[in-house]
C-alpha cells in the first residue's frame, strides 16, 4: 500500500509545483504529489493551537471566577446606614434625623415617587432598564464608538443598576478594573433584586449636593415638599442633578442647574415621554436658589420613639402633622406674647381611640431661654382647680349631688385649713352646676369633705393618673384645689374618659402599639352631668359659648395656668407657664390658657362635634323636684349618737348576683341599716319608689351588668355600692 502514500495533481508548471516544499514531481507521471506526513503535521498543530485555546480560556474562567470570588458577597443595601424618620399617621414626615456622619439619608421606594419623575428618569438615564440584566449592551457599544470617534466620553452606558452598584460600593478612581467590577456587581444585583428593590436603592441613595442623598432629601430640601407630587421642571431637576451633584446644585450654581434641567426636559421630548407644549411651561420655571431645613414636627415625641425602637429606621406616629404644625405655631405665637420665658404645652388626643393627634411639648424646641427641649406635658406641676369635675362626679355618682342640687357657698372651716374662693367673694347658696362652672373653691372642698380624699385619690389613680403629694405630706383636703402634682398627659386623658362616658383609655402615640382596656373614672351618667355642666361654662373673651366643655385652673403663686376641654371628637390640654417653676404675675387659667385652647379647637380644621347624647339614668329636675336628700347638700353633718349614717348591708360592695337563667325579671333584695328616715334609695342615680321607713326592699335591674345603689337618710347620711348583676 506504499503507493497509496502520495497523490499526483495535474496541470501545474514547474514553478508552481516548487512553491511548496512539501510537495514534489513523479518522474514517470509529471503529477505534482504531497506527503502524508506534511498534512499530519497540520493536524497536529491545529489540535495544540484548539488545546492552547481551550486552555487559555479555562484558566480565564477560572481566573474569574477567583477574580469574582475575592470580591466577596455582593452588597445588596440590608445594612446601609439610612436616616432615621419619624412619620404621622398618614405617612406624612414629621421629623428626620442625619446619619452618623452627617448625611440626610431618607429610604424611599418607588411608592414615594411621583410617577413622571420615574419616567423622565428611565428615558434620560436607562430607557431598557426592564429588558436587560444589569448591562445594556446597546448603550455599552455606543459609548465605546462615541469614544472612540470623539476621543472623549459622549455618553455614558452605565445602567441604574450599575450606578446603583457604584454608590453601594464607591471607587474614588475611574478604570477599568472599576466599571468591570460594576458589571459584575450590576449582575449580581439584578439576580438577587427585582427591578422594583434596584429603583428604591437609587432613589435612596442618589447624591444630590451637599449632604444630600436620595430623593426624598432632595425633594424636601429644595422644594420643601414630599417627591410624591412633582411639577415637571422639578422631576426634571432631580434627574439631572445626580449625574454631577456639586457642579450643577442649584443652590450654589443655579444658571448650570438650569441648564441641566433643559436638556432633561429635550429628552423628554425626543423620546416621546412628555408632550411639547409642556416643555416651555416647564422651561420657564425657575429653580431653586437656596436649601430649604427638613421638618422638625413634635420634637420631643420623635425623640421619644427612636429611644424606645432601637432596631427600625421607620417609626410611625398617631400624630396628624397639619395639626400639629398648627398647634405648633399657636404655641409659638402665644408664648412669645407672654413673654420671654414663658413656655406652652399643648395635647390634642382623640376620644374614640385614646391615640395622640398632636403633642407639643413646648413652645419652640430650640429656644434655650424657655428650655424648649424639656418636655412639659410630662412634667409635674399643680393642677389647680382642674381636679374639681372629678370631685363632683363621684359625688354624682354616689348620689350625694345632681347638678341641680343647692349647695352654699359661704366661709366654712375644716380643722385648721379654712379654703377661699380666687376672688375672695363668696356667692350664697347656688346649684352644683353653677358652682362647678364658676369654678367656687368653698362647695367643691365641701363634697370632697364627704366624699374623703383617699376615695378621689384612689379613683384617679386606678383610671391610670399618677398623682405625686409633696414630700412627707399625706393627702388632704387641699388635694381638690391643686394641692398635687399631675402632669398634662395624665390630666388630658383624664378628661378624654369624660368624654368617652366615664372610660379612660392609656393615651396611645406609637401606631404599632396595641390598644389598652378601658379603666373606670366614672360612671356614665355621672361623666355625662360633668360634660353637660362644663359645656355651659363661660367662654373667654370673644370665644363662642357652647363650643367645648372645658375647666381651667390656676395653681398657687400663679406658676401653672391650665385650659382642658373636650368636644364630641376630641381633647385638648393646655398648660402655660415657666418650665422653672417661678410664678408669673398675673397668670390665671381662664385668661392665659383658655384662649389658646378654643383657639387649638379652632385651628384644628374640623367642625364642631355635639358631646353624646344623656344616657340612660339621667336625671332631669329642677332643684325644688329632686328627691328631698338631693335637693339641698347637707355638708358634713355629723349624725350624732341618736343616729348611724345609713348603711347597705346587703348587697356588700363589689359582690356579683347570680340571676336563674330566664328569670332576670325576678327582683334583687336590698337591705339597709342606720340612717334617720325619710330614707331616699338610688339605682344608678334614679330614685325608687319612697320605702316609707322599711329596711328591707326590693328593687327591679335592668339587665346584666354593673348597678350602682345609694341610700340617703333626712340628715344627709348616704351610702354606697357598686354590685355586677349576671
């Protein structure tokens, strides 16, 4: 098969056939032939030529992949150092705090933004931001040609997702090495993000000038509002600036701002995103020359969130923020009429949810003579006459008083305290309710003399108050005249459960915080009596009657001047004073503090609410129509040994009657010992039938639930208890 070893090709000249020394001519033949080993030499170089490049690519993927490797885990934001912000109720930005070095760093979401700023963001920036994976090729070819034929950069063709991997991870060089490792953190990215969670890392950390970075630092600090609704010249304005954040801030550079700002808006138009005759509207719009400070609404609540969750960024309020702008400026403008350390404290809650709407905790926060960071609706102070309306309302509730009862208001002397009205007068006899909306020192002291201070004590501190005697002093009966320190917080939800029908609910300012149970102030025809009197009460100067039912009240040495009131809606407290507790001449609650909480109602932008209407029980007289013990308070009559105040032995107090099923009409005994006839018996607040001297009666319950029974006897003895019927 030797022959088989070469081939002959015809036709060639002599000259050819010498042009390849791999080939040679047959003697017999002429025919041109080439060796076997010639072409086996070729095959084996293009097998080690394939091997080398096979080679040299593994080891390029292997090199990578190392290259890769060493870059370590891809940072995808989880632990960026963002600004913390305190929000309202609604979503509104009450305050913001810089980050640790120094950067006003707001999280935003796509949700934050308006949607034609994200428009004119992806035509300008990434128009194929949905289609690719993290690199643009088409945008990456284009730059590479313009560069090429311009000798400088034309365009960029770093994607969002790109920029987005530079800001998490920025280079102070521009190379190679650097924009390869952006392509590769860009592919990362897309592949643990969706679009959505790229855009927001954009928007959060996009550099605008200065110390600000991402939109919503942007948007606040240029325009004063949120980015949520944009003119077309701004969202135009915020795309441009992050492209170079310090040559074209408009607060230094406006003309170049401008500028940057037109040729956002001519991209707008070549891509077709906005229409033309918006263009020169937009044009003409100037841009802003000077940064605008970042809210700073309830301060001090703020402060008080981000001490309490140590592990969010987002910390969510009850408060409303226009309200609490307004009340904020009220604050201001009052306590600067007053004078100069004189400081006000305003807190609006709302009756159905126990939930802050507003808290300002001082006149302005930064004023350093009013010691504006001190929070004054929880410092203890006086209450002044403030405590009065509980004190009539569990005389209501015992059925001591109705608000038609007569009651004197003359010189009276208990041991060695003898109180006085504030004007030093004294008014005779008069009903309860006139003695409560006059606000008459001498009648309060009496009903509190029969009621005892430890039972207002007790009561007020079981609804959640705090109330602070002064050191080494036992309560007494100058505890009804503000003899105790409270704070406005406590005495604002206070009042709130008058309103709310008796039922004091934990005042609540976190969103996330669960609603507490009721506790019991009083019961409801007795707050509703209370309510009823101090709605009747009369207004301050230029105020409108009727509009809130409100008590003010002076402490002693005119230090504390307060204001609460309450509608059918809300409450509202207020103390006006020196955080330093000096007194300030002339003081008074009724003129210091009344008028800026009918002004807080007015300012509040909603319409006045009726209180609720009388609940069941609610007795309607004249004093000369009342059960005879409760047309005229006895004060303290002491029944001597001819007689013992009157007693219920049975029922015992807090017991609970167990009714047959089906037979809730049968009839519940009462018994009675004590006490000089006519005895009057009450079930909550309405007089039985007259008993004509027996001590053993029956008496019908509505129904399952909670049944408060008095007795009275001629001297004004009474006695009480409250009973559960199931």
């Amino acid at each position: 098969m030797r022959w088989f070893s070469k081939f002959v090709i015809p036709g060639r000249s002599r000259s050819e056939r010498t042009r390849n020394p791999d080939t040679s001519t047959d003697a017999v033949s002429g025919f041109r032939v080439r060796a076997c080993g010639a072409s086996r030499n070729d095959s084996v170089t293009r097998r080690l030529i394939l091997a080398g490049l096979g080679a040299a690519a593994l080891l390029a993927v292997v090199a990578g992949t190392g290259w890769v490797w060493s870059l370590g885990p891809a940072p995808l934001g989880k632990d960026l150092e963002v600004s913390h912000i305190v929000l309202d109720r609604n979503g509104r930005l009450l305050r913001a705090y810089a980050t640790k070095d120094g950067r006003w760093r707001l999280p935003a979401t796509v949700d934050n933004v308006d949607p034609r700023f994200l428009k004119l963001l992806l035509a300008y920036e990434d128009k194929r931001f949905y289609e690719h994976a993290g690199v643009d090729p088409y945008a990456m070819g284009r730059a590479a040609i313009q560069l090429i034929r311009q000798r400088h950069i034309v365009s960029g063709g770093s994607t969002l997702t790109m920029q987005v991997a530079r800001l998490l991870e920025p280079r102070e060089h521009r190379s190679f090495g650097a924009k390869l490792r952006q392509v590769t953190r860009a592919f990362e990215l897309e592949h643990a993000l969706s679009k959505q969670d790229i855009l927001g890392l954009y928007l959060t950390l996009a550099p605008y000038g200065g110390n600000l970075e991402g939109i919503r630092a942007a948007s606040l600090a240029y325009f004063g509002k949120e980015p949520r609704r944009l003119s077309l010249a701004e969202a135009a304005l915020l795309v441009a600036l992050p492209q170079s954040p310090e040559w074209r801030r408009p607060d230094r550079h406006p003309n170049r701002a401008r500028a940057a700002r037109d040729r956002v808006l001519d991209r707008a138009v070549e891509q077709g995103v906005v229409p033309l005759d918006e263009i020169a509207h937009a044009k003409a719009e100037p841009v802003p020359r000077a940064r605008k400070a970042l809210p700073v609404l309830a301060p001090h609540s703020a402060d008080h969130v981000i001490s309490q969750e140590l592990g969010s960024h987002i910390h969510r309020l009850t408060i409303d923020a226009p309200l609490q702008a307004n009340l904020e400026t009220l604050a201001r403008e009052r306590a600067v009429a007053l004078g100069p350390d004189i400081s006000v404290a305003i807190l609006a809650v709302d009756n159905a949810s126990g939930e802050v709407r507003a808290r300002v905790a001082s006149s302005d926060y930064f004023d350093k003579r009013r010691a504006g960071q001190v929070d004054m609706t929880l410092a203890l102070r006086s209450p002044g006459s403030t405590l009065k309306p509980f004190i009539y309302g569990l005389g209501f509730e015992d059925g001591l008083i109705h608000p038609e009862t007569l009651i004197d208001d003359r010189p009276a002397r208990y041991g060695s305290y003898t109180p006085e009205n504030f004007d030093l007068t004294f008014q005779g006899t008069i009903t309860v309710r006139r003695a409560l909306q006059l606000s008459l020192n001498v009648p309060a002291i009496a009903v509190l003399g029969k009621l005892g201070v430890n039972r207002l004590s007790a009561r007020l501190t079981q609804a959640g108050a705090a109330l602070v005697l002064p050191k080494g002093e036992a309560p007494g009966l100058a505890m009804g005249l503000g003899g105790v320190g409270i704070t406005l917080n406590d005495l604002t939800m206070l009042y709130a459960g008058l309103a709310r029908g008796g039922a004091v609910l934990p005042l609540i300012e976190r969103q996330n915080d669960a609603a507490a149970s009721p506790r019991r102030l009083l019961d409801p025809v007795a707050a509703w009596y209370v309510g009823n009197i101090l709605i009747g009460a009369p207004p301050p100067e230029n105020a409108p009657h009727g509009r809130i039912a409100f008590k003010t009240g002076t402490s002693y040495g005119y230090r504390d001047a307060w204001a609460v009131g309450f509608d059918g809606r809300m409450t509202v407290g207020v103390w006006v004073g020196r955080p330093d507790g000096a007194p300030v001449p002339g003081l008074v609650g009724r003129a210091s503090a009344a008028p800026i909480l009918f002004d807080a109602f007015a300012r509040s932008g909603l319409a006045p609410m009726p209180l609720p209407p009388a609940p069941n029980g609610a007795l309607f007289a004249a004093s000369a129509k009342l059960p005879p013990p409760l047309q005229r308070f006895a004060g303290n009559v002491n029944s001597g040994a001819a007689s013992e105040p009157p007693r219920i032995m049975f029922p015992p107090d807090g017991a609970r009657l167990e009714l047959a099923a089906g037979h809730l009409a049968d009839p519940v005994a009462l018994k009675i010992a004590g006490g000089a006839a006519p005895l009057t018996v009450m079930v909550n607040g309405v007089p039985l039938p007259a008993s004509g001297g027996r001590r053993a009666l029956f008496f019908q319950p509505d129904g399952p639930g909670f049944v408060r029974l008095t007795v009275m006897d001629a001297r004004g003895g009474a006695d009480s208890v409250m009973i559960r019927v199931q």
